[in-house]
C-alpha cells in the first residue's frame, strides 16, 4: 500500500493570500485612481479589514456560500475588497466586462443567477436601465459613498456601498472550507453561441497566482509597484489581484481611463515598474510618450497578451524605452496563464536576432499548464517548430467543463507513440511547438474576432446581417489593423432584384444600429458574388481571410 504523506492538511483559500499580505506586507500601498476623479490611497492590511466588513454586510444581506455576486466595475480599491470580501467568504465573484451590449450583460448576469450586482458610478446609467431584467439579482450596490449617491434612482432599494461597509465592525473570522468550492466566475465570448461561464476555485486561483508569480513568467516580486492596466473584469486581471497579494508589493489600479497620457502619468508619479495589458494599449501609451519625447523612469518590465504582440511593439519598447516585453499567451478557459515567452541561459547565447524572434513567440508553458499540438483526430504532432495543429492544453487551473453545461468541452488525445495520452481541453488555437517548447500561434481555429483584446462573435454579426432582407449570404473575417489588431470586415453577397443591387455600405452598415454594441459593428463591407464553401457547406473563412488579408480598411 502506498504510503501517505504526513503534512498539515490546509486548504489552498483565496482569505489565507489576503491574510498574508495584511500581516507581512500590512502598510504597503494600494493606489486608485476612482471614478469619482480623485486618487485614492489605502493599504494590504485595510483591504483584508474592509473585505472582512463586506463578508460580513452580504451577510447580513442574506447571501448564502455558493450566491453569486455580480461586478460592474473597473480597476480601483472596491473592486479588490469585493474579490476578497466575496471569494473570501464562500460567495463567487463574478465580473462582468461592462463593455458588453446591455443585452449581452443582462443575459451573463441571469444566466449566472446573481444575486447582488455591486457597480461604480459610470455603470449607474446603464444598470438603471438594465435593473427590469434582471429578477434574480436582489440587492444592487452602487460602489461609492453617501456624498455621491444620486438623489433618486429607478433601481427599486438601490444600496451605498461605503453605508454597507461602515455599518460592520470586521469582527469576522475567514470561514475555512474545501479549497474546490467556487471562487469566481467569468465568462468568455471567444467561442461560438452564448458567452460560458469558467468557473474558477479557490484552489485553481491559488496555484495559479503562485505560477504567474514566478521569476520565470510575470516575475512579481515585493520590490515591485504593479499596475495591471488589463481591467479585473478580464479573467482576474490575469491574477494579478491574487499575485501582488501574494507577493506582497505596491498595486496601482489605474480606473477607466487607459489612454496614453492618464497611463503615463499615473506610471510616473507613483513609479510603476511592471505592468500587464493587450496590445492595443501600448500603441496608445507608446503613441505619447513618443509624440512628447518623454521617457520612463521606473517602468521596467510588461506583460503583453491578450493578442498577438507585434513585433515592432516589442523593439520599440525594448531598444527605445529599456522595457523588458514578456509576450504571455491564455485564455479566459485558463485563468488565464498558459505561456510566457522569456530566454533561459540556453538562449541568451544566440544571436540577437534569434533571441528577438524567440520572444515574439507566445512562449513556454509554466509549471502547471501541459500543452500540446494534435492533428483533426486528436494525435499529438512533433514539437519541431515548424508542424502546426490544434493546440490543446490541460492542468490544475485549465477548466474542465463550463458553467452550467452538461456537456464536456474536452478532447481525447494520443500521444506520438499511439498511447492514450487522456483529456484534454481544445482552446481553437492553432499552433506549432519547437523542440526547446517555444510555442507560437499561427492561426485560430475559433470562429471570433479580437479587436483591442475584445471578442467579437462572428456568428452575431453574420446572424444580423442575414436578416436583412436584401442581403443572400453574408460572412464576417477579422482583418489586421494597427490600432486594434483585428476588425471585422463583412463580406456580402446581394440577393437578386431590385433591393439587392440598391444595398450600399452605408446600408448595410446602418442596419446594424441599436442591433449590436458600435465597437462590434465591422469596419467595413464588400460585396462578392459569392462566398466560398466546404463540401458540407460550411464558409470557407481561411480562403475568405487570404483573399482580403490585404484589404485597407477605412481608417486601419
Ligand atoms: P480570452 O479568453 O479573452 O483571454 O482570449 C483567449 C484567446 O485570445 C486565445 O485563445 C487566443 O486566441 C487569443 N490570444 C491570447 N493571447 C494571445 C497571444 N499572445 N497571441 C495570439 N493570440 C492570443
């Protein structure tokens, strides 16, 4: 029989990494810039004793472990209390991306059954209008305080955040309880139908914060001061509310404005060293620092992911701003760290050149994450850097099913020798492995668009389109942009007669008014006369997206 190990049995809970910084790193600093305009500063050890008052007022609210708590909400210190205060007790966190059309939130937040829904001031519009279709949530809590509570609101017992908080005295004792119960929730819209919920647990987001923490992915030491620019309702800001907790350093939460000049601003008055965001938001920070020929002097290292960093981001951030790049690849599905590309001591040996193209790949799996590339029958493909399959991945903190579907998402792979090699989850990326595990994406088997590190589902698009009663046959492809890195280009085929051969751009473009969010509404449309498709009748998207790989796009 074999033999047990004899350790302390502790259970891996999100309230012991909040614990942790409270009581090592108690006075280091949390600064946000809020909604409310001002800059707002606070401590580890504040946040714990507020997220102990929170736990305490949502249950006085009568939520029970297991109740999900909805957020509308950008990077600030509330948002961190909620994660803890509701994790931290047995309640799920589950952020919401505000970006979403009202419908699309709606439908997220019902099909989750939250049962509070917690937003800052900018969402109050937009929750006013949304509170009739939203029956199960029973408490909505506005993220502020008295002096800037509205006078009257449509939100039927809508409550103050700071009352709720003030009104408990954080005498409150972290429940411990199996580290497999839920912690938080996000959904994902990278794939086809309805956005699905990945359910994370306490223990996958404990794991995962020590793996993203580590000197050889995000590097996230106590001597850093982190501003994660990639928003907390983005699948945890990839951890890093978890991972400075963790480690125990300075956090800036930089609030809803990412535009170049408020990111510089905030990255030099509180001298940030390290940072993580999408592409689309260096173009605009690297745009002003090099339009005012302005310089860092602390920024010393980014995470950038999301998409695919191009690479003249990363030598410009490299050789003109001494910005470190580490290129990191994931998905929601993956909480969401899967690669980073950084050079060993192997590496570091090769030319330049050969180093650079190695960091604009999309890197080595961290402990925690085995990937593999597989051919259309799920058997593995060599790692000889040039082979490309799908890219299909499994491991502690990689989901195993999706919220509320029955069905598993999974796979069955075999290995190069023919043996059964397990389950395995198939994240629609297509991707070819070299022989020292540097991965790098070469294409997406997914049918989506990502534009500015946002999804936009294809078939909504193209659904849209085919109800118009002039257009045949419609389909949407992603096509490069600079700003944004895809946007949606719609490629139409006329119906016969007199309706089709009057359809216009504008036409086609105006229909998609009040239809869909105006970010999500393609750039542009051309008009084919026809679409080509498989032997099945499925669209041809790969020889659609060669044919208009060039395409200029109005203002692209
Ligand atoms: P999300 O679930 O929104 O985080 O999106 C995950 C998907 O974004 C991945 O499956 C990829 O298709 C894409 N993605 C994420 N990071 C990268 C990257 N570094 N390069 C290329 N595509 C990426």
């Amino acid at each position: 029989m074999a033999l047990m190990g004899q350790m302390m049995s502790m259970p891996l809970l999100i309230s012991s990494v909040i614990q942790h910084a409270a009581r090592h790193s108690g006075d280091t600093e949390i600064v946000s810039k809020r909604v409310e305009g001002d800059l707002h500063r606070t401590t580890w050890a504040a946040v714990e004793f507020r997220a102990r008052q929170l736990a305490q007022a949502f249950a006085r609210l009568g939520l029970a472990p297991g109740d999900r708590v909805g957020t509308l909400a950008w990077n600030g210190h509330r948002h961190l209390e909620l994660y803890y205060g509701t994790s931290g007790s047995g309640l799920v966190c589950h952020t919401i991306n505000p970006r979403l059309f009202p419908e699309q939130i709606a439908w997220i937040a019902n099909d989750a059954a939250d049962r509070a829904l917690c937003f800052d001031l900018s969402f109050l519009p937009l929750v006013e209008k949304l509170a009739p279709q939203l029956g199960q949530v029973r408490h909505f809590i506005l993220m502020t305080d008295r002096a800037h509570m509205p006078a009257e609101s449509s939100i039927p017992g809508l409550r103050c955040y700071e009352d709720l908080v003030e009104a408990e005295d954080g005498r409150y004792v972290w429940p411990e309880f199996d580290e497999n119960t839920a912690s938080s929730i996000c959904y994902t819209s990278g794939t086809t139908g309805h956005p699905k919920g990945a359910v994370y647990s306490h223990r996958s987001s404990v794991l995962h914060a020590y793996g993203a923490a580590l000197p050889d992915a995000m590097a996230c030491s106590r001597r850093d001061v982190i501003l994660p620019v990639v928003p907390m309702f983005h699948v945890n800001a990839w951890g890093l509310p978890y991972s400075t907790a963790l480690v125990g350093c300075k956090l800036v939460l930089p609030g809803p404005h990412l535009d170049g000049k408020s990111l510089y601003e905030l990255f030099e008055s509180e001298q940030v060293s390290f940072s993580a965001g999408v592409p689309t938001v260096w173009l605009g920070l690297l745009n002003y620092v090099g339009a005012n020929g302005l310089k860092f002097s602390s920024f010393k290292r980014t995470v950038i992911g999301g998409s695919a960093c191009p690479p003249a981001m990363l030598r410009t951030l490299m050789d003109d701003y001494g910005v470190e790049v580490i290129h990191a690849w994931g998905m929601t599905e993956m909480s969401p760290l899967g690669t980073l590309s950084r050079l060993g001591s192997q590496q570091l040996k090769l030319p330049q050149e050969q180093q650079r193209h190695l960091l604009e790949k999309q890197g080595k799996a961290i402990y925690g994450v085995d990937m593999a590339v597989v051919d259309d029958a799920g058997k593995a493909l060599p790692w000889d850097g040039k082979t490309s399959g799908n890219l299909v991945v499994r491991g502690p903190w990689v989901i195993d099913s999706y919220f509320g579907h029955a069905d598993s998402p999974l796979i069955r792979v075999t290995g190069e020798d023919g043996r059964d090699a397990g389950l395995w989850f198939p994240t629609g990326d297509v991707a070819a492995i070299d022989a020292d595990g540097f991965m790098q994406i070469t294409d997406r088997s997914k049918d989506v668009i990502k534009s500015g590190g946002e999804w936009i589902s294809s078939i909504d698009v193209e659904n849209i389109a085919m109800a118009h009663p002039a257009i045949h046959e419609a389909a949407v492809i992603a096509v490069p942009h600079s700003k944004w890195d895809e946007r949606p280009l719609l490629v139409v085929v006329r119906k016969p007669g007199e309706a089709g051969a009057a359809l216009t751009r504008e036409s086609v473009l105006g229909f998609y008014e009040g239809r869909i969010a105006k970010w999500q509404v393609p750039d542009d449309v051309v008009f084919v006369d026809e679409i080509p498709h498989t032997a099945t009748g499925k669209m041809l998207k790969l020889k659609l997206r060669e044919q208009f790989k060039g395409h200029k796009l109005p203002g692209g």
